[in-house]
C-alpha cells in the first residue's frame, strides 16, 4: 500500500498557484522542499500537479531511462512555439530530434571543440580589451558582458556569424528578440492558456520576435549556401550531414530550428555560470587565491593556449563547484516511460504518481543534499569537486546538464570555454565587488542568473591597456614602464601623494580611513582612500601606505580578503619599498581573534620587505570609543613619525584641523540622495511584548523587497535615524530652524550630501552620529572656539587627565559637551566636521523564511535610561527608532548572513538541537522554532530540540503562547530561569544554572550529535561556556577518563564552530 506523497495545501481550481513567486519560480519549489522534505505534490492549477523531488536517492530512481523520460513541460513547452523541434525542446518521440543528435554528436566531439579553441579565444580577448579600456572604476554588469560574450562565441563557432556586441553600445536586435522572447515564454507558462490568447499586444510582440529570430537565421543559411566554405562547423555539420541511421539529411525548418536553439542554450546557460564563478570567488578569497594562481603556474603571462586547459584542474573544480551551489539550469522534468508501469511509483514502491505525472528534479535542493555534502553543502569549496574527489560522488549527485540521451549536447563546448574565459581574465585582471556588502540575488528567465551583480576589474603587473593589447596580439608579457609614467604624470605637484585602505563591514574603519584623509591635507598630503582589496597585487612603493582594517570572527572584512589572501602568498623581499603603518579595530571580548587580521596584515608586510613608518596602532570597542584611540595613534604616532621620514609639519596632540566643509544657510526647498547599502522596505507591525514594569521589548514585522532572502539566524541591518529629541536640541543650540536649508561644500571626503540643497533636520536625522562619544580631539577642537580663558583652560582639562572619567566612561558626545559650555561659539560647520556618519545597526531575525518568506520579524530590547553623565537621557539610536515606527512606515534594510555555524543543520531529520540564551537573545531561536514548527506542520519528524532561556520572571518572558503551541506539537523543549522568582524555575537563578540542572538530558543529546547554539550578552556566553566545559569534566570522570583543564580546553577549542555555535554581543 502506498503512502500519500506530502503536499501544501491549495485551493479550488487554482491550485498553489498564489503561492508561485512569478519572479523566482525556483525560490517557491525549494522553500516548499525544506518544509514538506524531499518529495511533495505541486498543483499548478486545474488539476495539473507535478512531483517535485529534491533528494539524491530519489533522483538516481527517477534518472532510470529505462522507467523514466524526460518530459517538456512549463517555460521550455512554450519556447517550442519559436524553436519547434530543436534538440532541447523536442518531445521523446520526436523523429527530428533523432536525426539531428545523430548528425551533430561529431560536431560536439572533442576534436571539434578544440578546434574553436582559437574563435573562442577570438571573442574572450574582446572581453578582455573592454574592461581594460574602461579601468578600475568601471562597473561592470557582469551577467551582461558574459551574455555579450558568450553569445557572440557560439554564433562565431557554430555559423561564423559576427554579432560583434563589445562594438557597440545597442546589441544586435536577434539579441533583444531572443531576450524578450525567452522572458515571454516563461510568463506564458504561468498563465492560463486563455489569459495568452486575450494578451493581444503581448502575443503580437511574441510572433514579431519569432519571426526575426528565423528571418535572421535564414539569411545566414541562404549566405552560408551562396559562399560555401569547408569550415567544420555547426551549419555546415547541419547543412552537409545525413543520419547515419535513416540516410536523411536535415530540413530546412529543422535547420533554423536548432540554430536558433544553439543560440539561446549556447549563451544562457553558460553566460550564468561566469557571473556565478566570479562571485563565488570575488567571495571566498582563498579559492580565488588558489585559482589564481593555478592559472600563473600552467599558463604564465603569455597567451593561453588550447593545451593549458585540461591542466586547470583546481579552475575545473571551481565551475563544478559553481554549477553544483547555483545550477543555472535549475530543473529538469521526467515522467514514467508509457507502456512499462501500470501504476509507477517512487521510492521503492512507497508514492504513487501519475501515468502522465511530470516529476521535477529541483537542482539547487539535491546538489545540496546533506546525505552526500555533508553540513557544509552550502558552501562554496572547490576541493571537494577535485577530480579523484569528484569521481567518488554518488550517482546523479550533480547533474546540471540534464540526464541521460536528452542531456546537454554541448557541454564539453560550454566547458572549454568557461575554462578559457576564467583562465584569461584571472591571468589579466583583480577583481573586487564594485559594493562590498552586495549578497547574492537572484532573477530567473528560463534560467537563473545573479541579479544586480557588478564588479571591478584592475589590471594586473601594473599595465595598462595598451600594453595588454601589445600582448594579447604579440603573444609577449609587457612591463608596467609606460603606466607608471602616467599614473606619476597625472599627480598633484602642490600635495605628496599618500595611500588609505580600509578593511570595514560595519563602516568604522572606512569613516577613520575618511578622518585621516581629511586631516592629510593640513599636513601636505593628497590622500586617495580604497577599499583594502583594491591594494591586491599593486601596494604602493613611493608613499606612505596606511591600512586601517578589523576582524570579523577572526576573518577579515569582505572587502579585505582577497588582499589578506595575496599577503600571505607572497615570498621575501617582494614588498621592500612599501612604507606603510596599521591600524586595527577590534573588541577584546572576541579574545581568540582580537585584532587577529590588523596584526596578520603589520606581520605579513614586514616580513615581506614593507617598512614600518610607526608601531601598529589598536583600539578595543570595549573601552566605547575607537575615535579617541585613533586620534591619539594619528597624533601622537603617525604624523610625526611621516613628518620624519617624508618632510613637512606634523601637527602636535593638541592641534585641531580646520573644518573641510562649508555650510550656507539657504531659504530654497531640500533635496535629498542618501546612498547606503540598504533597500527600501515596510513595517507591517510593531507591539510590546513584555509586562508593565518590566523593561521594554519589542516585536516588529518587516516586509522585505521581493528579491531580498535571508535563512533563520541571519542578521538584518537597520539603518536608523537619530532620536528627535537629540535633533532638538542640536538646532537648538546652533539656533536654527528645522526647516533651514542648508547647502554643504566640502574640500575633503565627507558622506555629507554637497552642493544640494538640504534641511538642518534631514542632516541631523540620517547623515550623522549625535550620540557618538566625544575624542581628545572633538573636546580640543572645541576648546579653541572657548571666548574665555576659564572655559578654555577647562575643556583643555577635560581632554587631558579627566578625558577617561569624564568623557570616555560618561559617554560624553559632542553635544553633550556643547550644552554644558554654551557660552563656546562653536560654529554648526566645526560641529558637522568633528561627527561621524550615521552607521546602520545589527540585529538577529527573529522568524523563519518558512513561515513567512517575504518578511522577516526582529525581537529587540529598547535602551533608554538616565544618562550617566547626568544630562538627561541615554537612549539607543536604533532600538528608539524601531520602537517609534508605526505600520505603513518605510525603513532601508539589508540581510547579513551570520557565520555559516551559527544556522540550523541541514539536516533537521537527525541533528538535535541544544539552545541557550537570555532576554532578546531569544530572537534568532524563535526563528529557529518557527521553522521547526513549519517543517512538523508539513508531516515531518525531526529531532529533538532544548531550549534553555533566562529571564528576571515570569512578566518577561516573550510569546509564551507561541513557545505554548510549538512545544506541544514536538518543535521545542523549554526550560526557563528566573533570576527574581527562582522558585518557578526548579531553584535556577540563571540560565547557567538551569542548563547544569537539567544536564543529564543535554549530555544525552549532545551524545546523538546535537549541535549547541548560544545567544546573549558576553557574560551569559562565558558562564555557558564554563557550564559546558564543567559537563564534560563530570562525565570524563564518571566514565573513569578525568580531564586536566588543558585537555577539558582543547575538548571546548575543537567543539567551537563545529558543534558549538555562538552569537554573542557586548
């Protein structure tokens, strides 16, 4: 008897439809695969259901071609309307289809292949060429460029026809036809079949680009036909050959037909792959490292040649590994073979189909299938797709080229080639995100591709683009002599030049980068600021070198990587001539990787000839202010120390720099361009959630923009604006307006908006930080405005030996230190100077993309208590702004993934869970439970999961009713602590206390491999960490095996990151 296959529920007629993401089709199937598991039924309306499947095993059964075919169903049964029966839209039984394969399997051969090496070299040095020409500060569209690419390859090789894309600015209209043909298809097969015939203008526009695309592709046959020549290409293999079964040739129809099919499966596909390749690396910059340098070691700085390409063996990793994370094809459909079950089945004989019924072999969920990848199969890790490694994967693991007799025709085409292109612009180029911060998004056609991805590309050795020419033509590795006449031609003759680079995620070090280059100027130097990465290959030698970077959980920033990466692969001596000085952020909590990278980036480049101009520089964020030790390090260490190596005039501790930005007061109306790395989205809801009395949380729903995904434990960034009572008392004290317009000029960097006009309040409220702790050098820049010699004499005072009692540990701000001296006249221009930019905030989602994928929720304490220094009050920036949002309210967010431990296992069926936190440490394990929740809700058993939560009682606890519902249907186990009604909670104070009481039924979990999550202030991550090591020493013990406090630490350091997951937060 069989079992019912697992389904979401729908509704009459329509099916589930309304729950299709018409965008992101693929985005709906793989939310409903990580619910309702491996298999589940899909009703596309009018009883139309198909199985979709996402499991390996599954999928070896459903690849049996003696029980299964392939099927053509969906966007590619309607690309059938413009390409009929080519090759990949042919239906089983299709005589055509036999004919053509058989006639153009030798032309794919791999004697062929290699035989176009030169055309695809042709067309790669094309590409090559335009990113040379625009330089480093263009943007490239990377999906773009490679469709330009990759279209013009296969039309030169398969018809030598000339599209010549990089030649002109408008493509070849074939190229806009095709594109809104393919788009057009997808939309009709997610119509109803009526809706398409009542669509008029859309069906019209449909034939017109059907009938170009053959009117186009007839020309070049009747061309091919008038000047024949013995090219052993694709046309001619088409034209020419006959059926080695039936003794016929190809008509004419069937011609066009697979020309055209050539065309849009030729450059789709692979174009998609590229621009997925070099994110992956742009994003993990020791494979980028590693690829990189394979590509110097086989192929040199010559020309790349055809035999280079079977010696990429770790380039040939990365585009499986690529296809493997992101298969631009991302489903291909079966259906059981007529005539060989009377009632087919699935999995051993446990689901019934359909006769007819389409099976869905979804890509993206079995290339991730924890049952063969492991955990991390998320990950982007090239060495596992190694060859030995490769060969030794379970068959139908991957499979991104379809199956069996109906898979691809040109793969071994579209390899070489994506080897070929990878291979010449890593020889060529360095690559950087044009936005640091930028995460992947996703548009879909009939295939996948990233959306909104652009990168920069700076040529490498230091040549320029007429050099590269002379050596893509010459065949000869040019010197960098003639560029570096320019660069030292186009410098300023008044300023010296000097270098800062910054490694920054969150904004801190990029704003200190933009301080010492606005202070550069006063000291006679022209400063250029960058991102650290934009360093790769080319530090410096003639200047002053400033690097300015933190960790991240002990990795370096995302825009650091790949130079932290080239550092460490350089040899000895290949930096002597570098003068340079570091400065690293940190905080001294993350003790194991506190100024883990600064201190890597100072050793490496010493070590590798670089001069030290001054000792490395640091500043902990325990101590609240990071401003005040960089000024104190630029001061008291740096200017001098390059006023002795360089010449000019150091300024001296107490010297205060001139403000770089002008402000007129203007009565016109404001205009505003705030740039940040957020999007627009809307608050939905807002609501308490605690008891009166007790200290206030808040619950807010967000809806995201429609392309912006995030998992369960990620972070959203919020971008805030500062509390209203904080800009009252700003315009107050200046004496302006709120609705004085202001129009800024500036002589240095600043992220203020220049020469618009723009309001006093709308200032103050996005572009900068009031609340910010005052520096030695704010108090001293204030100091000098004081009219008097006594209120001079005790602002110098308080930026001398009172600066840490009174300032630092009081949280002092500017304007804080403004009202207490207002006889000071302290301009508005000096006050906007001296502060730093407005910086968006973290926070941990909440909820799960399985209960609500468009919407995330975020859970949050809201700081507001009395100033320390006794001015009134201390709130939070952004909790403040969150918890005054009302719904209907626009908000700029973006998702930050958190580190790859700190996310539910991949496999929930097998992997219990252990989770510990206290207050709004509860957020990301709520969202951790509603996912749970969703995937029991489907039908599914999963493992157990404990939940530990401390809170002062039992008026703070958070969604009790959910906690309620969710434990009673199996998704969680919690075990409460209350500090202030220990009673109530089995005499445990603490959360630590309750995880030692109930430890007998964590251990028993840890034993069948849960993992361990922790979540709260630094101190509850300290005492669980003592708590857990504490178990162990217990059990070693009672098992007759004690542990010395060595081997109990080694135990916790191995468990860390694999087992043992932390979000802990200051």
């Amino acid at each position: 008897m069989t079992t019912p296959i697992p389904a979401p529920p729908g509704f009459p007629i329509i099916g589930n439809l309304a729950d299709l993401d018409s965008e992101l089709p693929t985005k709906t199937l793989r939310h409903f695969a990580d619910i309702y598991g491996p298999i589940y039924r899909f009703d596309f309306g009018g009883g139309a259901t198909k199985v979709v499947i996402s499991s390996q095993e599954i999928v070896e059964e459903a690849c049996n071609e003696e029980r299964f075919i392939k099927v053509i169903q969906g966007g590619l049964n309607q690309v059938r309307n413009g390409v009929g029966d080519g090759l990949f839209t042919a239906h089983h039984d299709e005589k055509n289809w036999g004919i053509a394969h058989r006639i153009l399997m030798p032309a794919f051969g791999p004697l062929s292949v290699q035989g176009m090496f030169n055309e695809m070299h042709d067309i790669a040095s094309q590409l090559v060429m335009k990113w040379a020409r625009h330089g480093p500060d263009h943007k490239i569209v990377a999906t773009d460029d490679f469709t330009r690419l990759t279209l013009d390859t296969i039309a030169l090789c398969a018809m030598d026809y000339r599209f010549n894309s990089f030649y002109t600015d408008e493509l070849h209209p074939f190229v806009g036809a095709m594109g809104d043909f393919l788009s057009e298809s997808g939309r009709r097969s997610q119509r109803p079949a009526i809706a398409n015939l009542l669509m008029r203008g859309s069906s019209q526009k449909y034939e017109s680009d059907i009938a170009l695309m053959k009117n186009v592709s007839d020309e070049v046959i009747k061309r091919r036909k008038e000047k024949p020549t013995g090219k052993k290409d694709l046309l001619n293999a088409m034209l020419n050959g006959k059926d080695p079964v039936t003794g016929e040739g190809m008509s004419n129809e069937s011609i066009i037909n697979n020309m055209i099919t050539f065309l849009i499966a030729g450059h789709e596909t692979t174009s998609g792959m590229l621009s997925f390749a070099f994110y992956l690396l742009i994003k993990n910059s020791a494979a980028y490292r590693t690829a990189q340098q394979e590509v110097d070691d086989v192929c040199g700085k010559g020309p790349i040649k055809v035999e280079h390409i079977s010696k990429l063996k770790y380039l040939n990793a990365v585009l499986r590994e690529t296809l493997r994370l992101h298969p631009t094809a991302p489903a291909f459909s079966m259906c059981p073979k007529p005539g060989v079950e009377e009632h087919p089945t699935l999995c051993g004989g446990k689901y019934a189909i359909g006769k007819n019924e389409p099976i869905i072999c979804l890509l993206p969920k079995v290339h991730t299938d924890p049952a063969v990848y492991g955990e991390d199969a998320e990950e982007f890790k090239p060495e596992r797709m190694l060859d030995e490694a490769f060969e030794k994967l379970p068959k139908y693991a991957w499979k991104p080229f379809g199956n069996g007799m109906r898979g691809c025709i040109g793969r071994a085409f579209a390899w070489q080639e994506a080897l070929l292109v990878v291979a010449i612009l890593l020889q060529n180029f360095n690559f950087q995100l044009d936005d640091p911060s930028y995460q992947l998004k996703l548009k879909q056609t009939l295939t996948v591709k990233p959306k909104d991805f652009k990168m920069r590309a700076t040529l490498r050795d230091g040549i320029d683009a007429t050099m590269l020419e002379k050596k893509l033509q010459a065949g000869s590795a040019p010197t960098a002599e003639d560029s570096t006449l320019k660069e030292t031609l186009n410098k300023p003759s008044n300023l010296k030049p000097m270098s800062i680079f910054y490694g920054s995620n969150t904004g801190t070090c990029e704003a200190l980068a933009a301080r010492l280059a606005k202070d550069a100027i006063q000291h006679g130097f022209d400063a250029k600021v960058d991102p650290l990465d934009s360093a790769t290959d080319k530090l410096p030698k003639d200047q002053p070198v400033v690097i300015i970077t933190a960790s991240y959980e002990g990795a370096p920033p995302d825009n650091a990587s790949h130079f932290v990466e080239w550092l460490k692969s350089l040899k000895e001596d290949e930096l002597k001539g570098v003068q340079f000085a570091v400065f690293g952020c940190g905080h001294r909590d993350w003790q194991a990787t506190f100024q883990k990278i600064p201190s890597l980036v100072d050793e490496l480049i010493g070590k590798w000839g670089g001069e030290r101009i001054v000792n490395k520089g640091t500043a902990d964020a325990a101590n609240g202010d990071m401003f005040t030790d960089f000024d104190g390090w630029e001061d008291t260490q740096y200017w001098p120390a390059v006023e002795k190596n360089y010449g000019g005039t150091a300024t001296s501790p107490d010297a205060v720099s001139t403000p770089s930005i002008e402000v007129t007061v203007s009565s016109q109306s404001r205009s505003t361009n705030l740039k940040q790395d957020v999007r627009g989205a809307l608050l939905m809801e807002n609501r308490l959630l605690t008891a009166p009395g007790e200290p206030e949380k808040r619950h807010v729903e967000i809806k995201l923009p429609t392309d912006m995904v995030y998992k369960a434990g990620d972070y959203l960034a919020i971008l805030p604006t500062n509390p209203k009572n904080n800009i009252r008392r700003t315009v107050a004290r200046f004496g302006l307006a709120w609705d004085a317009v202001l129009n800024i000029k500036a002589n240095g960097p600043t992220v203020l908006p220049t020469n618009v006009n723009i309001t006093a309040a709308d200032v103050l409220s996005n572009y900068v930080e009031l609340a910010q702790p005052a520096t030695k050098k704010d108090v001293l820049a204030i100091a000098k405005a004081a009219a008097d010699e006594k209120t001079r004499t005790a602002l110098e005072n308080l930026a001398g030996d009172l600066f840490n009692v009174e300032v630092s540990q009081k949280r002092l701000s500017p304007l804080d230190i403004l009202e207490k001296y207002p006889s000071v006249a302290f301009t508005f221009s000096e006050f906007l100077a001296i502060l730093p930019p407005m910086r968006v905030r973290q926070y941990s989602i909440s909820s799960s993309p399985l209960y609500a994928p468009d919407s995330c929720t975020l859970t949050f304490a809201v700081l507001d208590q009395e100033a320390i220094s006794g001015q009134g009050r201390y709130v939070g920036v952004a909790s403040n702004y969150l918890a005054h949002l009302e719904a209907g309210d626009h908000i700029q967010v973006s998702v930050r993934a958190s580190a790859h431990p700190f996310h539910l296992p991949l496999d929930p069926v097998s992997t219990p869970l252990i989770m510990v936190c206290a207050g709004s440490g509860l957020a990301p394990f709520r969202g951790f439970i509603q996912e749970r929740a969703a995937q029991i809700g489907a039908g599914r058993k999963l493992a157990r999961a404990l939940l530990f939560v401390g809170c002062r009682g039992k008026g703070d606890t958070l969604y009790d009713e959910e906690f309620k519902k969710w434990s009673a249907m199996g998704a969680v186990d919690i075990r409460y602590a209350f500090s202030r009604e220990t009673e109530r909670s089995e005499g445990c104070k603490y959360v630590q206390d309750r995880l030692w009481h109930d430890r007998v039924e964590a251990v028993e979990l840890f034993d069948e491999g849960a993992k361990v999550f922790v979540c709260g202030s630094r101190e509850i991550g300290e005492a669980v960490k003592v708590t857990c090591k504490k178990m162990y020493s217990e059990k070693a013990a009672a098992l007759g095996k004690p542990k010395s406090e060595e081997e109990v630490e080694e135990w916790f350091s191995n468990l860390r990151n694999a087992r043992y997951a932390t979000d802990v937060f200051a």
